[in-house]
C-alpha cells in the first residue's frame, strides 16, 4: 500500500463482469466473469495478450461504456457517469490542437470552475520534462511528449482513480525509466488508486504491488501476483527477476503469447484462477 502519505484513493469492487462487442450480427465475448478488488490507494497492473479486454476494462471504470452484465461499484455505490474523480489516461494521446500544452493540462479544472492552479499545472509539466515545450502546440510534440501531456492534464485534477492504458508505451527507453520514478513518485504523493494497462512484464512488476495476468479473449483474470516489496525497486532484484519467470511459465502454458520481458531465474505470493 501507498506509504508515507495518507491514501486518498476509492475503492474499487467488480463482480461478475461480462462483456461483448455486437459486430453486425455477430455477438464476440470480450471479458468473462471478471471479479477483482481494489484497495484504496493500491496500485495494479492488468497484463495479457492483445484483444483479451484490457482497454475494455478500464472503458467500463471510467463510464464510457456499460457491462453487459455484473456490477461495478467506487466507494461502495455503483458507478455513475464519468467525472474527474476518475480518469482514463488513454494508450492514443487526446490532447486538444487548438490548445497548448499548458492550456491542454489546465483544461479540467477549469472547466470545473477550480482557479489558482497555474503554480501546481507548471510543476507537473517540469516534472515530466516538458518545461520548454509549455508553450508549443500538440502538433510541435512527438508521441511521448504528448503522452506525458496527458498524464499531466489526469494528475492535475487529483483522481481518486487514475485508470492508465499503456501510458508509456511511446516513450523512448530512457525518458521512460524516468517516467516510472515519476509515476512512482505521484502516487505515493497522491495517494490514488491505480489500474495500469501494460504489455510489459518489468513495468507492472516495478511500479505495482499486484499484477494481474489475463487469458486471451475473453478475458478472465487466471492468476495473482502480490508484491511486497518496497519502493523504488530495482531490476535486478531477484524476487522480480523470479515473478518474470512465474508469470512467463503461466503465460506459455495458457497459450498466451510472448509479452516483453527480461529472462528470470518456484512461484511464490502467487494464486492462480
């Protein structure tokens, strides 16, 4: 759990979620009998294979769509319409052309009517490394940097559930290690909850202290991984360098595919569904 800040973050109960997409007349499951619990403040990871329901998933969270069948409860009551307690960081930067880079992070709180936040957006701007890009338009930006303007424009309206769909996927090798102290960093500040999308095995292991492993679709969680470890870990520790190894034995026996991962080294803290 977050440490060294009091967790502000809601909590999150799914049980017995389904989900499918209507294509033409065609009905194709996406997630089968998803249930999972998030504690407030608790940062997990969701991996699996592309097409199983990960975006989906965190759609449903953020109200963008409805399940089929299942309930989704924040706080104990069901899920309602988006807002800005909750927010999807999305895999394709949304940044609006006609803004810059510190009138696009602006953009939520003002539209809530919140003022006096111009000190607090240029911090978070420094934070992930666009200080010189501020004033630039999201044409002027590559993918990463504009996907690091939307992580700002999320964490600057203070979520209680922050939902991140590959949120550094665009990032080049080293701003992307940076990226991950700094995610690290504002949750523990925050106190958010946190559902991350990766494709990455050593991301969802660093940065999170769970990691669920999907099946190909539909998507059912088929194993838990708990990770009480401290932060910030390190790479080469061998505890991680272990669960890598755990979670590509699970991967390779339920047929999933290759994920990206470093090679590790018997399985523990883990429960398989």
């Amino acid at each position: 759990m977050v440490t060294e800040t009091i967790a502000r973050g809601a909590a999150v109960s799914i049980s017995h979620l389904h989900h499918a997409f209507t294509l033409g007349k065609q009905t194709v499951p996406v997630l089968e009998n998803i249930s999972l619990q998030l504690r407030p403040g608790e940062s997990v990871a969701l991996l699996g294979p592309s097409g199983c329901g990960k975006s989906t998933l965190l759609r449903l969270l953020a109200g963008l769509e409805a399940p089929q069948s299942g309930q989704m409860q924040i706080d104990g009551a069901a899920l309602g319409a988006p807002g800005p307690e909750r927010i999807l960081v999305f895999q394709d930067p949304t940044l609006y052309p006609w803004l810059t880079v510190r009138q696009n992070v602006l953009l939520g709180p003002q539209a809530q009517g919140k003022k006096g936040l111009e000190a607090k957006a240029d911090a978070l701007i420094d934070r992930i490394g666009l200080q010189a890009f501020s004033e630039a338009w999201p044409r002027q930006l590559s993918g990463g940097m504009a996907q690091r303007a939307a992580l700002a424009r999320a964490l600057l309206n203070e979520p209680r559930l922050l939902l991140l769909d590959e949120p550094l996927g665009k990032l080049d090798s080293l701003t992307r290690i940076s990226m991950q102290r700094e995610l690290i960093a504002l949750w523990q500040q925050q106190g958010y909850t946190s559902l991350l999308v990766t494709h990455d095995i050593e991301e969802a292991l660093l940065l999170c202290e769970r990691v669920l492993v999907m099946s190909p679709r539909p998507g059912r969680i088929i194993a838990e991984f708990a990770l009480p470890l401290a932060f910030p870990r390190h790479r080469d520790n061998p505890q991680l360098l272990q669960h890598r190894q755990d979670i590509l034995r699970i991967l390779a026996r339920r047929r999933i595919g290759k994920l990206n991962a470093f090679p590790g080294g018997a399985a523990t803290n883990v429960t398989e569904r």
